[in-house]
C-alpha cells in the first residue's frame, strides 16, 4: 500500500483551507465598492426592497464566472488576458483587451470617486484632492507589497465594511417578511431598468473575472500535475463560495438599509452625501460617521484591486503576468489610475457617474463572458479540464440573461 496516496487528497481541515483563502475576498471587495454603494442606495431608496433580487440573481452569476476564471487560472498558469492573447487572434483579443481595460478605468473611476466622496463626507477635502490621494495610495500599495500583503489588508477591510453596515441595519426596522419575498421574486418597476443594469454591473464586474484569473495563475498550481490541481480546484471552489456569500450579504444590507431608511420615509437619493446628511436626523451622528468610514475603506481597497486588474490586463496583452516590478504592468497601473482621474475631472454629477460606470461594466460583461466561455470549453486550451456539459449550459445561460437585460436597457433608454 502506498502510504503517500492519501497526501494528496483534500482533507478540508481548518489548517488547509486558511492556507488556500484569500483570493475570493480580494475579489469580494470589487463587488462591494463606492459603485455598489451608489446603485444600492439608489434601487433601495427608489424602489424599496423590490431589486433585492437582482443581487441574489448576480451572486450566483458571479460565483459561476469566478470559479471559471480561477478554473483557467489552475488548469493554464495564464490569467485570462494572457490566454486571450495566446489562444484567440490577434485583432479579437486586442479588441476585446482594450473594451475590458476601458471597463477597468470605469471601474477605477468609481472606486476613486467613493473614496474622494468619502473623505469629502468626513473631513471637507475637495473630490480632486481626495481622488489624487486614493490614486497615490492604490499605486504606492501596489508598489511596496506582495498580493499575500494585500490579501490580509482587503480580509481586513472586507471585515470592517461589512461591521459597519451590521451596525447600520441594526439601528432600523427592516420588514424581514417582504425582503425575503423579493430575494427571490424578480420584478421591473417601471424606469427601473438603469439602475437593475447598474446594479448588476456592480456586482458582476469585467475587472474582477480577470483579476480573479490573474491571482489563481500566481500560484502556478498547473505545474504541480493533475491531483495538485483537482485538490486546488475544490479549495478554491469554498473560497469563492465564502467570499461571495459575505458580498451577497452586504449588497443586501445596503439595499436594506436605503429601503428601510429612505424609501420608507419618501427620500430618493441622488447623491451619496445626501445619504450620509439624511442618516444623521434619522439614526444620529454616529451612523452617519460610520457611513462615510466603510466608504472610505470600499474605495481604498477596492482601487487596488481594480488597478492589479488593469496592470494585469495590459501586461497580458504582451504574454507577462502581472508583476508591479514589470514596466508593461506599472503602465497597465497608471493607464488606469490617469484614465481614471481625467474622466473624474470631467464628470459634473458625481453620483450619475457612479451609476453609469456600472452600467458601462453590464455593456461589456457579455464579451467577458463569451471569452471566458470559450476558453475554459476549449480541449486545447483545457486539456481534459475543460468545462462540464452542465457548466457549459450554465455559463451560456449566464450570458444570454445579461444580453437580455442590456438589450431591455437599450430599448427602455429609446
């Protein structure tokens, strides 16, 4: 009997799975950032607890693309901008690289704005003072530290925003009954549809398909052999599951906290400043305070991640992993942060620009998808890995049901 067989299966003890965590959280700060926090606070304040669904029906969206992109990381050792570089032709992958790196200035524009409104919320900065110092700040963490320096900062972060918004659903009544009725009941109120696209663009973000790739492929798990990558496989899988759920959970505690605050004493909010002035009559100063914080924090943590994302598209785009020390991921960093910041210069409504930088992230989720999909159902890509039959069916089914509610989109803005 070979005494080393068992080795190699997974024991799914506490010690292995604290060992495997982390990339999932990352992730997880994407969906919960300053355009989160804009479109939650919108769909809750405007509609009550009616778009509830739509994180659910995202969550579960997000947790089958982020496992497939991790999927292709395991299998490949290629983040999913370096296989699309790799494996599809020269003019679609450009094509679609340079769509996902304008996503990710979208996304950076939102991540660096919540940050900037913030700190103007807490402290009186001007938003341009405010989003230069959250770019610095991204670019010199970036910079000075490993990902595993970053994951313990962003499980960290994740833990105090989700604290926060713990102590804010506390302070208010929340009609439970209702809020699990419409969890799981889809539903259209008329006008609604920008803000359910944008809602939907918050939590399942380009950048965050990629960046999950590009984390997983670090780790090089596809040289260990086959067991080692079937093992990383179901550990990855709780991750994901773990670090979703957490998400799913705060985007619900936002949209509740609007309803429950807002749309049951008749205020639409417009602007997340309004936000944290109505708090303080409503719940006191100290709600209020803890409002502008966990901003703070959402758009710190989430413009790192967002610029990893960038630096480690544009990287790919020449066959290199992401490496902050690498002159092709720096310029992927401050592409993004300086795009970020000429188009935070130009907006006039900031709060509109948090709504439509989502809705640019659920225009260009389609593509992200069909590559993706492509990819990891690919046997020359995949080898014996590649996607399931049911997989397949459900990432198809995942990228008609986006098509649909941006091609709804399109038809409700004519």
């Amino acid at each position: 009997m070979d005494t080393n067989t068992g080795r190699h299966k997974p024991a799914f003890g506490a010690s292995d799975i604290l060992k495997y965590i982390g990339p999932g959280f990352l992730v997880t700060v994407g969906f919960i950032d300053p355009g989160n926090w804009a479109t939650n606070v919108a769909a809750g304040s405007l509609y009550g607890y009616d778009l509830l669904w739509i994180v659910t029906l995202s969550t579960l969206m997000l947790i089958l693309l982020q496992h497939n992109a991790a999927h292709l990381g395991i299998v490949t050792g290629f983040c999913l901008s370096e296989a699309s570089t790799k494996f599809l032709s020269k003019w679609i992958s450009r094509t679609f690289l340079f769509s996902a790196i304008l996503a990710t200035i979208s996304t950076a524009l939102a991540e660096i704005l919540g940050s900037a409104i913030g700190l103007q919320m807490l402290l009186g900065l001007p938003l341009s003072v405010g989003a230069v110092f959250t770019s610095l700040f991204a670019v010199f963490m970036l910079i000075s530290n490993r990902y595993r320096n970053l994951e313990r900062w962003i499980i960290a972060i994740v833990s105090l925003i989700g604290m926060s918004f713990l102590f804010e659903l506390i302070l208010v009544k929340t009609a439970w009954g209702e809020a699990c009725r419409d969890w799981v009941t889809p539903s259209f109120p008329s006008g609604a549809m920008p803000v359910i696209m944008s809602v939907l663009g918050a939590v399942v973000m380009p950048h965050n398909i990629f960046l999950h790739s590009e984390i997983i492929q670090s780790r090089q798990w596809n040289r260990q052999g086959d067991q080692a990558i079937e093992r990383q496989l179901k550990f990855e899988l709780l991750d994901t599951l773990a670090a979703m759920g957490v998400g799913w959970a705060i985007n619900s505690a936002m949209i509740l906290v609007a309803a429950s605050v807002f749309h049951a004493n008749g205020l639409p909010i417009t602007e997340l400043p309004q936000a944290q002035a109505t708090l303080k009559p409503l719940l006191g100063n100290v709600a209020a305070t803890v409002f502008a914080l966990a901003l703070i924090f959402s758009g710190l943590s989430s413009s790192i991640t967002a610029t990893v994302a960038g630096g480690s598209i544009y990287a790919g785009i020449f066959m290199e992993p992401y490496d902050p020390a690498d002159s092709h991921s720096r310029q992927g960093i401050f592409i993004t942060v300086i795009g970020a910041l000429i188009a935070i210069f130009l907006i006039r409504d900031p709060f509109k620009g948090l709504i439509w930088s989502q809705i640019i992230l659920s225009i260009q989720l389609p593509f992200t998808i069909l590559v993706l999909l492509f990819l990891t159902s690919s046997q020359k890509v995949m080898a014996k890995f590649t996607n399931s039959v049911r997989d397949k069916i459900l990432l198809w089914c995942t990228a008609v049901i986006v098509i649909i509610l941006n091609i709804m989109l399109f038809v409700q803005s004519l």
